[in-house]
C-alpha cells in the first residue's frame, strides 16, 4: 500500500482524531519534521545523484547543488575520460597546506567548506571538469504529492507523523511511545534496505553498512 499526501493528511486526522484549524495547520510540520528525521537516519540508494561541473581556474571553491545532503565522492575528469578521485580533508588542513593563492595545480583535495560550498586544494590551475556523487534531499511529498518513501514505505511516515502530532497534541504518553514503537519498526525495515540489502556489493564505500541476516 502507498500513500499520497492527501491520504496521509486524512489517516492523521482519523488516527488522532482531530480535525481542527491549528492542529490542522501543522500536519504539514508533522510530515516534514520525519522526512528530515528519515533522510538524516538513513542513506537511500534512491536519493542519490551524479552531477558534472566544472572547477573555475584560480577559483578555490566549488559550489554544491541546493539538494545536497552529505558526500559520496567528488572526482576531476581529464579529456580522455579518466577519474581521479579526490580525498576528504578539514577546511584547516588544505588551508595550511594548499595556502590561497599561491598553492595551485589539479585538485587532490576537498572539504566541506560551507553549507553551500567545497573547498578545494591545491587551487585548481586551470579549469577541470567536475562530477561529485552525492545523498540529495528528497522532495517533500507535501510539496510534490507523492514520494518514494509514500509509495514504497508509507508506514515510517505515517508513524512518524503521528509521534509529532502526538507531541504536539500532548497526548498520553502510552500512545505516543505505541507509535514510536510502530515507527521503529517501520525504521528498522527500511535502514536494512538502505544500508545494507542495496550495498552488500559495493566494492569501495564510506558508508554506514548493516549486515543482512
């Protein structure tokens, strides 16, 4: 079974059975508040992403893209096509290192400068094509209508959801730890596909791996 937002909306509405202005106004919050919960639990094959760039000559950082949630690898490309990966330091590290802007070549390094930005070491000396590999943040089914974790695992956002509005509603704590119980077993479900049944053949990770009974 997969639900949409709008079904979603209605089965807290009847699980709680509230139906009033605020509490109506927050189910939103309830929803995207475990969206948030989920993606910073667990790494879903589904939500990551490859993009291409390009690194500017004499530029020391790289910009990330909105949807960027945590880093899998970032690699420079050459004209025929071949990888060179880049390894991860502290923004300190190349800093010391690689001081700008006197230090430049191709890049061996990145760290993770801002929210919005890599930093790169040495400075690139001339321009060199990008492409990082990375965890996106999904779209929030309350905005799209729909969702992967709506129609493939409906059950970790509805219990999630229901802890929130438990919350909210300052409801008997019995219930509420009912749906924390439910949602943690949903949650267990879902972190065996994500971090472990979907990466048992990855040859080089940096991720968190479950092992699979």
């Amino acid at each position: 079974m997969s639900l949409t937002y709008t079904q979603l909306y209605d089965a807290i509405q009847q699980y709680t059975e509230v139906d009033e202005p605020t509490f109506n106004a927050n189910i939103p919050n309830f929803v995207r508040n475990t969206e948030l919960l989920v993606n910073n639990t667990v790494q879903l094959p589904a939500f990551r992403r490859n993009v291409t760039g390009e690194a500017t000559q004499l530029f020391q950082y790289l910009n990330m893209p909105s949807d960027f949630l945590s880093v899998f690898s970032l690699a420079t490309i050459d004209d025929s096509g071949n990888y060179t990966y880049l390894l991860q330091k502290d923004v300190n590290y190349i800093r010391e290192a690689y001081p700008y802007p006197t230090a430049i070549g191709a890049p061996k390094y990145y760290g993770l400068f801002s929210s919005t930005a890599f930093i790169l070491g040495p400075t690139p000396d001339v321009n060199y094509n990008m492409e990082l590999h990375y965890y996106a943040a999904p779209v929030s089914i309350v905005d799209a209508g729909t969702s992967w974790l709506g129609q493939n695992y409906p059950s970790v956002l509805l219990w999630g959801s229901l802890i929130e509005a438990s919350v909210f509603l300052k409801g008997e704590a019995d219930m509420t730890e009912n749906y924390r119980a439910k949602y943690e077993e949903a949650m267990m479900l879902l972190k065996q596909l994500g971090d472990g049944k979907d990466r048992q053949d990855n040859f080089r990770t940096t991720q968190v791996r479950d092992q699979v009974v």
